[in-house]
C-alpha cells in the first residue's frame, strides 16, 4: 500500500487524484494528513482568469514539481470549468508522478474507456485530424504512438460507417446467450456452465422468443432499421443447432427488413462448442461473422485459465469453419496471460500468420474485480509494464506487415502496464459492432442474459442503461417485467407517449 497525504485541493477532488496516482501504484491510500505517509503532495490552485495549478511531491526529503495553466475559454458553465479544473489537476500529477516513479504513462491523463470517443468529439468540434491530434498530445499528454493509432482507428470508421454521425437514426441489437461448456478463470460474462443448475436452457429460451417479438414490434412500429444484430454471451454455440435456428426463425420473423441488417456476428468463442451441424446452420442462414477465440496457442496456459479446450481442438474447428465456406473470421488474442511473456507471444503470432483470420482483437489482461484470476492474483504470474508494453508494440507492427488495420480500441481498469485492447481488421472486414458500441453512436438493444440495454436518445442525447437479469433463473423468472420496462424507456427516450397517458 502506498500512502499519500494531500494538501491544498478540496477532498471532493480526491478521487480524480486517486484515479492517475492509481496508474502508477497498485494499492494507495489518500489522506488529508499523514506524516508518515510515503508521499506529500501539495497544490496550489488559482482560479481568477484561468485554471492555474501548482505542485509538489515529496518524498523522502527529494521534490518534484509542475505547473500548468488551463484556459477557461468556451466554458460555459460551472460544470464544465470543474471539468477543466479535473484535467489541470491530472495533468500536473501525471508529470510529478512520471519524474518520481521513472514509469511513462502512454495514454497521459486520460483514464477512461474510450479515448476515440473524445477523438470523434474533438472533431464534431470543428478540429481537423491534425488539430485533434495535437490537442490529445498537448493537453491530454498523450504520447504519438497513442494520437497516431487513434487517427488511424478514426479515419477506417469513418469509411465503413460513412454515416457515422447519423446512426442514431437506427439501432442495433445484442443477444445475451448465458452458457458456456465450462467457466474460464479471468472470466466476468454472465457464464454458466450450460450443464450446472442456474436454471433450464429451454426455459431462457421461451423468455428470449417473447423478448425478440416483443422488441420487433417495438422497432415495425416506430419505423426503425437494425444497423446489427450481435449474439454473445457466454458461448451462442454452447446451445445446440436445433435452438439456435428456431432463434435465428424467431429474429426473421420479427426483426423488421431482417434481410437488410447490415451485420450479424454469432460469437463461437470456445472451440469445443462447434461442430459441422452448428457450422453449416450459421452458413445457411448468411451469418456474417463469427468469433473462434484461441486466446493462447500454448496447452499449459489454457488449462491455467481454466478453458477446457486444446490448441489442436481450435486449430482443427477453424479450419473445419474455413471449409463449411464461413469467410469472416474473428479471433481473440490475449496479451500477458500468466506465464506468458515475448517469446510465447511471438510464437502466438506465428501461428497467427498461418491462419489469417479476417480480424483479431487483441486484449491486454486485465484484471477484472470478480473473476476467479483476481481473486487468486498472487497464484498468477504475469508480464511486466515494459514487457507488456514491448508485447502491445508487437502486435501492432505485426499486424500492419500482415495488411491488417487498427479500427477499434479501448481501455480497461486494472489492465497490465495500463495499455490497451485493439481490434485489427483486413479492411472490409471490420466488425461494425464493435465500433458502434466502443464509441456509442446508437441504440443498442439487449435481449436476453447479462444483455445490458443502452439506450440513446435521439431527442436529447442522452444516455440510459437498462441491464436484463444475468442469472438464468433470474431471468426466466422476470423477463416479462423486463420486456415491459425497457420498452417504457425506450419510449421515453425516443419521446414517446404510450398509449392512455
Ligand atoms: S468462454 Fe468466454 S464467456 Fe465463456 S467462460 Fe470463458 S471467457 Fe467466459
């Protein structure tokens, strides 16, 4: 635990100071005074014409410190220069911080999810790519090889959703599928193993059939197109061929202009819930993409993180994928997984080349609050910052010399070395998906388990999340109730009054 004691800022701002001190510490612990505290961080703020900060880090009798001013032009209103306040505070501390620790922070002060997001909002603003670059590096501290591949992520989706700034004129859907052969250790889905007892398969499905007609009617009525249609989970494929035609029945019969959908991905993670039957099914129905996730290439490491599947046992369905004519393949790559380190990772890669998926995301662990890995953090070996990071830079040069493009990326909390998770495409082959929910440019409906609804606005702008039970039992015991809320909320969001009101 590291401790620091923090003079000069109102306690309310201590939580910003925590979020970038996190960066660099794994446990701290802030205080209004502490003489016995590891670090002494004092600031000085004033705010007459402009936000100017001062401060200074001490420890151990050696100080540091850093100044920085922040303009308060185009605020418009109290909110927001407490916004700018926020970011001349974190600006300070990262440059302390990075001269007391020696550690760099690639991605400056910003701490959040999405950095393209701000990127696209910066250019809604009226900045060109230059200026929105320039900006991210000089107030936000990012470094090149940051602003660099988020331009690059900006341009691809800008030419595969030419409508970008318009898609709240549709929406797409999510399908929460809550079943998976076994649980995996780093694992937070709603995932259950599909032969425990969290409630009947058969009965998840009735609610989900009712939750498809119900939302269908929803969109024919207000006249509104899907965009894309994902299944996730857990594992789609987990559920036998027979269930997932009769859902892929249900979605034609409701969803409205099912034909025109413009993507639809079935998520078949886990290798040992494919066969031919499943395969040819998802051929038949024109599924445009699907997911085979090796996650690693090494034996040991699966059985590590808990996945009850081989490498030869994903090497074998991916080509058997190949040849029941599925040519849009997703593949999950983790990097930093425990014991894994450059030399795996490179090997990782190798096998990569030979298979050419038409797209791979490329995660940095993270560990996630919940999952069996966290739980038992001490019992895991794992990489380094700079390995990490060196791993991450890998990956990237990889897939530039193999014709792939960056066009999704984001952020976890606690993810190893602070990085990042990066979706590479063959370009053509981008997921639309994965864009629309990274940077939330529409509606998206969630329908079924752990399927959180994230409604936005067309009227206000607004943003509301609506989350289906996670559990099985749960949902099979509520899914009418849920129906009936989230079209409520849909309403509203899309100002609508409902009938006798
Ligand atoms: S396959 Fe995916 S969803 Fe299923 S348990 Fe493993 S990580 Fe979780």
């Amino acid at each position: 635990m590291t401790r620091f004691a923090i003079k000069g800022i109102d306690p309310v701002l201590f939580r910003d100071v925590e979020l970038i001190v996190r960066l660099f510490f794994e446990e701290v612990q802030l205080t209004e005074t502490d003489d016995r505290a590891d670090f002494q961080l004092e600031f000085t703020l004033d705010e007459s014409e402009a936000i100017e900060v001062r401060v200074t880090l001490t420890a151990d009798k050696v100080q540091w410190s850093a100044e920085h001013v922040r303009s308060i032009e185009g605020c418009t209103g109290e909110k927001e220069i407490r916004k700018r306040m926020k970011q001349a505070i974190s600006y300070v501390l990262v440059q302390v911080l990075e001269r007391a620790t020696g550690i760099e922070q690639p991605w400056g002060i910003l701490t959040g999810v999405r950095p393209t997001k701000l990127f696209h909002t910066l250019l809604q603003k009226g900045n060109s790519l230059q200026e929105a670059k320039r900006l991210l590096e000089q107030e936000y501290l990012l470094h090149p090889e940051k602003t660099q591949i988020l331009e690059e992520i900006i341009r691809r989706q800008l030419t595969v959703l030419p409508d970008f700034y318009e898609l709240d004129k549709e929406v797409s859907l999510y399908i929460g599928i809550p079943f998976c052969p076994t649980k995996c250790a780093y694992c937070t889905f709603p995932a259950y193993a599909i032969g425990g007892r969290t409630g009947s398969v058969e009965g998840f499905l009735a609610g989900l059939h009712e939750e498809i007609a119900a939302v269908g009617a929803w969109l024919r009525t207000r006249g509104l197109p899907v965009t894309t249609i994902y299944f996730g989970g857990g594992t789609p494929t987990s559920i036998s061929a027979e269930q997932m035609e009769s859902l892929f029945q249900q979605l034609k019969s409701h969803i409205p202009d099912f034909g025109q959908v413009r993507e639809w991905t079935v998520e078949a993670g886990r290798p040992d819930t494919l066969d031919e039957e499943k395969l040819a099914l998802m051929k038949r129905w024109n599924v445009d993409r699907i997911s085979i996730n090796p996650q690693s290439f090494k034996e040991e490491t699966l059985k590590v993180i808990g996945r009850h599947h081989t490498v030869e046992e994903t090497l074998r369905k991916y080509q058997l994928a190949r040849q029941m004519g599925l040519n849009n393949i997703n593949m999950d790559l983790i990097i930093g997984l425990p014991g894994e380190g450059l030399e795996t990772f490179a090997e990782t890669l190798d096998v990569m080349r030979e298979l050419r998926p038409e797209s791979l995301t490329v995660h940095t662990l993270s560990f996630k609050s919940g999952s069996v890995m966290t739980q038992n953090k001490e019992k895991y070996r794992v990489a380094g910052r700079e390995e990490t990071r060196e791993m991450v830079r890998m990956a990237r040069e990889w897939a530039r010399d193999q014709g792939y493009v960056p066009y999704y990326l984001y952020r976890q909390k606690n993810i190893l070395g602070n990085q990042e998770n990066v979706g590479y495409a063959f370009p053509g082959e981008e997921s639309l998906y994965n864009i629309i929910i990274m940077e939330e440019r529409q509606t998206i409906i969630g329908l079924g388990c752990g399927a959180v609804s994230k409604i936005i606005s067309p009227v206000s702008g607004r943003l509301s999340r609506l989350p289906n039970p996670k559990e099985p039992k749960a949902y099979i015991d509520t899914y009418r109730r849920h129906i009936k809320e989230k079209l409520a909320k849909l309403d509203e969001a899309y100002g609508i009054t409902p009938v006798g009101h």
